[in-house]
C-alpha cells in the first residue's frame, strides 16, 4: 500500500472518532490551508509569468555556483 493512502486511511479513522463539531472545525480548517495552497499555486505562476522571458541559467553553471 502507499504511504499516502496509509496516511489518508489512519487520518479517517482519526477525523471519524471526532465529535461532530470538531469534525466541522477540521473541515473548515482544511479548506482554509486548500484555499491558502491555492493562492500561493496562483502567485507562483504569476511569477513565472512575469520571468518567462529572462534568460535561464544553464544547469551546469548553478551546480558550479553552489557547489552541488
């Protein structure tokens, strides 16, 4: 099995022990850090938007820089 279909199962199992206005506090919890995710998805993209025309740096170069 996945880890990450172990980790949904086990937090289930813990959201489904909660009484219902806990389980209401983490719905609405949850859909504020989605919402979070998805504005910072958004302002990222907009980033790379703003950069696409600037010159990208070989690979090779920033692995010489940082020592990588």
């Amino acid at each position: 099995m996945r880890t990450e279909t172990k980790e949904r199962k086990t937090l289930y199992n813990l959201v489904r022990q909660l009484p219902q206005e806990d389980v209401e506090k983490v719905t609405s919890y949850a859909a504020f850090l989605w919402s979070l995710q998805e504005k910072e998805d958004m302002e990222d993209l907009r980033a790379i938007r703003e950069r696409n025309d600037e010159p990208a740096i070989p690979w090779e170069t920033l692995k010489k820089e940082h020592e990588l």
